[in-house]
C-alpha cells in the first residue's frame, strides 16, 4: 500500500483554480495533462483532472480517476468521501455507500459522511450510525454546520419512520445553526418598485446581432421541480445547459452599477429610468460570456436553471429579448416541507421559517404574475403536478414554447449522464414518478405557521384551482 504524499505544489492549484472558477474546464485539463503523464502524479492533480472532467459532463471518467486515486491510495479519505458523493450524484448508490463506509471506517465521526450515506443507504433510527449522529449532538466537538447536518439527517430518519412531530422539530433545531436571516419588509419593498417602474414599453430594445443559442430560462422557488424538467429537456439534441448560472445577476451589476452615484443608496430598478444603449449591450455580451466556449453548436436553446432567475425576468428581457420563460408551480405546501427539510449550500435565509418561507412563497407569485401581464407570451406556468402526470402532454407543449420539435427522450431524464447539484439527488435517477406529490399531507398539524402565513386555506385553494387550470 503507498502512503498518501504530499498534496501538489501550490503552484498548480494556484494555476488551475481560476480556470475552474471559470468554468473553463477544458483548458484546465490541457494545463494538467503534463503532470498526470510524470511517473508518480500527486493524488492532488488527479483530483482536479476528476474535477475538470465532471466539470465537461463526463462523469463516469471522474469517477475512474477518483477510484484510481482511492485504488493507489487506499487511506486517502478525502477521495474516498468525493468517491461516495460523486456516486451518489449520478445515481449509484451502492457504490456511493461501500465508499462512504470505507471512509467512516476511517473517521467514524464525520457527521457528513453519515448524512451522505443515509442519502445513499437510508438508516433506521436505532442503527448504529443513527444513535452515534445522537450521541455526537451531546458532544462539544461539532461546529455549527455539523449540529446543522446531524440534525437535518435525523430529521430525514424520523421522516422516514412516520413521525411527522419528531421531524419538524429536528428540522427546524437544524435550520437555528444557520447563518443568514430575511426582512419581509424589504422583499415587499422590491416587488411594490417591480410593479410600478418596471414598463416595458418605455424601455429601449436591445437588437440580437450574435449568435448564441436562445436562452431559456427555468425557474421557480427552490425544490419546485425545476432539476426534473432541465433534466427532461437536455436530452434533446437541440438543448444545452449552463445550470444554477449567476450570470444574470453578474449582468445586472454590470449595468445597475455604472448608473448607480455612490453617494446615493442601491436602487435595484433605477437601471428602468436610466440604461442606455451602451449598458444594456454591455449586459448582454456580459451574460453570454457565461456561456461555455465550447458549447455545441447544434444547441438552439441553452437552459439557465437558477431558481430566483423569475425575479429578475425584466431585466432578463432587457438584455436578451429572444430569451424565454418557465416557472414551475408545485403545491405550496409540498414546496414549504421541503424547504424547511433541505439545508443549502449558500443563500435561501427564508427557508430558516416557516412564516419566512410562506412570505418568500406569496412573493414569487406576486412578482411573476406581474411580469405575465407586461410580457404577454414570453412566459409559461407550468405545473409539476401535470407534468408528472401527463408527461408528454405537457412536455409537448414545452417544446412548442421553446419553438423545439418534439424528441421521446425528453421523456426519460434519468438516461442522462450529468450529475445533480442540488437537492434533487435522489429524485432524477428515479426518473418521471409521483413521489413528490402531497408529502405535506402527514405534516399539515406541524405545518400550521406555513399555512397561516400563505393567507390560510383560501389562498392555496386559489393556488390549487388555478394550477389544474394551468394548460
């Protein structure tokens, strides 16, 4: 067995990490292939060629380069936990628990390697694991993101077990270890200015002149099923992905802060009053920087899946006036259970309450009803519930939308090969099932600060008449 060297020089990652960032991938891999053909290569290198390659969609080759660093280097329990993870990420979940346990083998108390292999292999709540995620929480030796995960995972256990009461309680102690907080005053604030100065026909046209493919942009409140339907459409030959994309927002700096006096405080909408030609190209050719620069050419739409994108659908319209839009509607109920029960990796504060994440709820629809009314055309509702249900019927008249032809691989999302980000881990290798329909139903006593806070049953009656009229 070979001891695990040193990491790599600093040097390297200090040359690749910025090509990663920028999610330039390709050429990160072209800047390392001279160190993985030297007779001994770090462990380190080989973990950023693995992460170049995920970075390129091709999984199953960075999950070749993780096992051959675990294979060479059998005690090196970082590769050994991003083995499991990445298993896990496309769908193989026996091989993503056999690395997880091999690696808790090593260090029993990683509390994220617990919570990763119960997404794996789920446990019960007196398993040996379970009680030693218990036994933990008595303990001084986590930090706040640890007592944030033990939590949340022994919540999902509880769940598992039919006990709605214990999950909530553990969800939520799990959510008081987060960092972040939410001013119902401010959102109200920003969505009142929306509705009053953003006009679309006082604003300027921006003409397309390059060529890139139509950007499509996919949103919805978090865990509305918005990774299901990006999944269903990249099969299709003509569709391409940039994912959870910040380019948006990044274009939207790029213009609101040339217009902005320092001296004066941020106006999210003075861009309304005061861009000009000049900026709004700048926004543009800013945007579609973001795209790869070895996207296929085949592509006629490139899909942006950033959920809270349908805040900023004006703007989007400014800059990219050919762009279309889709906003996923899933029962409200279902999207605040499953809000509360995830953690996220970065934003989201809302989801720390259920009166915050109720609020956030009634804000969405009110900010993209109003942009319906003032880009007639440009947006599609679309419901989860449908979309499941009557899966070509639907999808259908998506690809009508989106001016795609028709492809039955649409249909099949779990034959892709990308790896999933976000919370929807689990949900994509299963392909198109119901599963994610009425969760909330065991949880409606527990769920009653949420209900009261979307305006009580009346409001998501309304919401449930409009959606089984939604097309």
């Amino acid at each position: 067995m070979q001891s695990t060297p040193n990491f790599a020089a600093p040097s390297v990652r200090t040359v690749i990490q910025p090509l990663l960032d920028r999610k330039d991938y390709h050429n990160a891999l072209i800047a390392l292939r001279p160190l993985v053909s030297e007779e001994a290569p770090d462990p380190e290198v080989l973990d950023l060629v693995a992460d170049c390659y995920f970075g390129l969609d091709q999984p199953t080759t960075g999950i070749q380069v993780l096992e051959a660093i675990v294979s060479t280097w059998p005690d090196n329990k970082a590769a050994l936990g991003k083995l499991g993870a990445r298993h896990l990420q496309i769908g193989s979940k026996e091989r993503a628990a056999e690395a997880l346990r091999s690696y808790l083998a090593m260090d029993p108390d990683s509390v994220t390697a617990l919570a990763t292999l119960h997404l794996a292999a789920p446990f019960g709540a007196e398993s040996p694991y379970a009680r030693h995620l218990r036994s933990l929480l008595e303990t001084p030796l986590l930090t706040e993101a640890e007592k944030a995960t033990a939590n949340n995972t022994l919540g999902r256990i509880a769940a598992k077990a039919g006990s709605p009461k214990e999950a909530i309680g553990y969800f939520e102690q799990s959510k008081s270890w987060l960092n972040g907080t939410y001013v119902p005053e401010i959102e109200e604030q920003e969505i009142s200015d929306q509705i009053s100065r953003y006009l679309p026909k006082n604003l300027l046209s921006v003409q397309q002149t390059d060529q890139y493919p139509v950007p499509v942009f996919l949103t919805g409140l978090p865990r509305s099923g918005t990774t299901l339907l990006e999944n269903m459409l990249i099969q299709h030959p003509r569709a391409t992905t940039i994912g959870e994309s910040k380019g948006l927002l990044r274009s939207m700096n790029a213009v609101t802060q040339p217009v902005q006096q320092p001296e004066i405080p941020i106006d999210k909408w003075r861009w309304c009053d005061e861009v000009s030609q000049e900026l709004a190209h700048a926004g543009r050719r800013c945007y579609l920087d973001h795209f790869p620069a070895n996207y296929d050419n085949c592509a006629k739409v490139c899909i942006d899946k950033l959920p809270q994108n349908h805040f900023e659908f004006g703007f989007a319209h400014l800059i990219l006036p050919e762009s279309r839009f889709i906003f996923m509607m899933r029962h409200p109920l279902d999207v605040g259970l499953s809000l509360l029960s995830n953690n996220f990796s970065g934003g989201h504060s809302y989801s720390k309450r259920q009166e915050w994440i109720g609020h956030r709820i009634r804000c969405a629809y009110t900010s993209v009803d109003d942009y319906a009314q003032k880009l007639p055309g440009r947006i599609r509702f679309q419901s989860y519930r449908k979309l499941v249900d009557q899966p070509e019927k639907q999808l259908r008249a998506i690809l009508t939308h989106l001016d795609l032809d028709w492809d039955p691989a649409c249909l099949f999302p779990e034959d892709g090969e990308r790896l999933i980000q976000t919370a929807s881990i689990n949900q994509i290798p299963k392909g198109l099932n119901r599963s994610g329909l009425d969760k909330w139903r065991p949880y409606e006593r527990e769920l009653a600060p949420l209900i009261e806070a979307l305006g009580g049953w009346d409001w998501i009656n309304d919401w449930q008449t409009r959606d089984a009229e939604t097309a």
